[in-house]
C-alpha cells in the first residue's frame, strides 16, 4: 500500500499535492487539478479551472464572480469518486462529499476519504439553526481541519432569538421616530438572515442593490422572505435599509447623517476593540447600535462540533486558530494550529 498522502496549508485553504485535489484556495488554480468551493463568499472563491460545490454555491459564484469553469455540482451527502470526475483528471484515488455547515445557502463541509483514512475540511461554519441556510450537518472523521474565527471562551454569542428581536425593535422604534433604521450587514448571508427576521414586522424594506442580487437568488432555492424593494439614495426616509456600506447614502452633497440610525450587525459587537461592522471607513464613529450577530460558530459551538465529529486529531484555521488549538490541547485532544502566513505544513494523514 503507498504511502498515506499529506496535505499541505497554503493560499488560504488546504492542498491535497497528491490528490490534485484543493479546499478553499483563495489563489485561482489552473493547474489542472479540482477545488472544492465550500461557499461563495470572496474570501474563499477564486477564478479555478475546475470546481466541485452545491448547486447554490455555484449560482451564487457565478453572480459574484462570473466566467468558464469546469463544474461538478455534488448534493449534500452524495458521494464523488475520483475516477469520475473526468477532466482533469485526479492524481490518486479518493472520494469527496459536501455536507451542510449552516453559514449561508449552500454552504458545506467537504469529507475526503482516501484508503481507509478520512479528512473533514468545514469551511466556514455554524451549529446554530439560521433562518436562511441549510442547517449544519457534522459528520465523523479521522482528521478535523476546522475553522475558529471566534476560538477564545469570550465568544459566546447571546440566543439568535433575543439578537433579533432586538433588532426588530431597532428598526420600529426608529421609524416610529421618524428616523431611517440602516442595518450594516454582509450583502451575502448576513443581509438574507436579517431579512427573514424581518418578517411579519410589516415594515417598509429597501436592499442594497448587491443584497439584492444575492437575496434574489435565496428565492429562487425557496427561501421565503418579506417584501422589500431596491433601494433609491434619494428616498429612503421611511424604510429599513439593509446595506454593507453607508457610502451611496452619503455620497450626494448637502445630504446628512443627523436622520440616520446605523447598526452594526456582526459578531465582534461582542469585541468593543474590533470595527463595528463590515469595513467601510464612513461607518467610523457613526454607529449607533451593534448586535451580535454571526454566521460563524461561537466557542460553545466549536467544542461541540469537535464532539460530534469525534476525531483522532484536530487542526484549526483563521481567527484564533492557536488559542482554540491550545484549549483543545489541555482537554486531552491532539490539536495542532495551521500556520497563517505564508509557509507550507505537510501534514502526513
């Protein structure tokens, strides 16, 4: 029997060199060989040959990030062989499924088998139930490569229902006030699970013209949300805004701050040391409210997950990837964190 492949760290994802076989690179891959595209937020597309995702992940890649690729859509649980991909054809024998991670529509977890041993790459993930993704799905494994953006015991989200009952209460109280309620939110994800909350509240909604396409899309998969319209700069009094930037509102001379009231929705609200929101310079010291938010898992959830999956070993990515490694460490485990720059693990399976 050959050797067991390694996988190595690099470009953002995982590389499985003897496999021809990629997890999230954030470097387009045209070297013949297939990715796995987890979701389609930015951070985790690129411009690849050959891509195997879910049927959502793949029409929201192709709104944010058109062009001609190779596409293998795969549905939850399926199993894809190597030896039916075709071109370009994998360098070693393997099977990959994709699995719910519950972060947005379509997102997964990506199983890979090779020769008895087994590797599950999460992406970006969540255990809380959302209004508008897939619920997560964990999955045993051998070997666990798990995200941790919020991998310190701090991170405790408070419950998803008290979050957005508060932000329902935001926007009335603000209309009621003849104020305009901006709610600051990812254009994808964020924006669609906000929305849904939305419903039932009878309130007048505007999207962002980029939380329109997205949200467009969400309804075509029958994800179910209330009225809302796109958004005009020039008549908003009145309205919900939900937008990733406050730039186009204030981009008119002449127009004001003083009738908005901006919130932030994100989970570092629960960090008064981190930006408010999503990234916008305009944003800064004009935030009135932050709600904690995420479509992320919280540390709770993190060490649930591990308990689920039940593996023999446990590597971590992104955020506080050294932190949660050392916890998991101290609780017995074998846990190990992939570095964050740019050098290259080979991690034997």
């Amino acid at each position: 029997m050959p050797p067991a492949p390694g996988f190595l760290y690099r470009n953002g994802g995982l590389h499985f060199p003897r496999l021809g076989l990629w997890m999230d690179p954030s470097k387009p891959v045209r070297s013949g060989e297939w990715s796995v595209v987890t979701h389609a937020h930015a951070d985790h597309t690129a411009r690849h040959a050959a891509v195997i995702l879910t049927e959502p992940t793949r029409r929201l890649m192709q709104a944010r990030l058109p062009g001609q690729r190779t596409e293998r859509v795969l549905d939850y649980g399926d199993i894809l062989r190597s030896e039916d991909l075709g071109e370009p054809a994998a360098r070693g024998p393997f099977s990959v499924s994709l699995h719910p991670s519950g972060h947005i529509l379509g997102s997964a977890m990506a199983r890979v088998a090779y020769e008895g041993d087994s590797v599950l790459y999460t992406g970006d993930f969540k255990l809380r139930p959302g209004l508008s993704s897939e619920r997560c799905e964990p999955v045993t494994a051998q070997t666990l490569v798990m995200e941790t953006t919020y991998g310190r015991p701090r991170y405790r989200f408070p419950p998803t229902h008290d979050v957005l009952q508060d932000i329902r209460r935001f926007c009335t109280e603000s209309l009621e006030c003849r104020m305009t309620p901006v709610l600051l939110a990812y254009s994808l994800g964020k924006t669609q699970e906000v929305l849904a909350a939305l419903a039932g509240c009878g309130l007048p909604i505007r999207l962002h013209p980029s939380a329109a396409a997205m949200t467009r899309i969400y309804a075509e998969f029958g994800r179910s949300f209330p009225d809302w319209s796109p958004w005009d700069p020039d008549s908003i009094q009145g309205h919900v805004i939900i937008t990733p930037t406050l730039r186009p509102l204030l981009a008119e001379p002449g127009r004001m701050r003083e009738g908005l009231r901006v919130a932030s929705i994100s989970g570092w609200a629960l960090d008064s040391r981190r930006p408010a929101g999503p990234r916008d310079d305009s944003t800064q010291g004009g935030v009135h409210r932050r709600f904690p938010l995420s479509d992320h898992a919280d540390f709770d959830d993190l060490l649930e997950f591990v308990t689920r999956v039940q593996p023999r070993r446990v590597f971590t990515l992104h955020g506080f990837a050294a932190d949660f490694a050392r916890f998991l460490r101290r609780q017995g485990l074998e846990a190990q964190a992939l570095s964050e720059d740019d050098r290259q693990l080979d991690l034997a399976l």
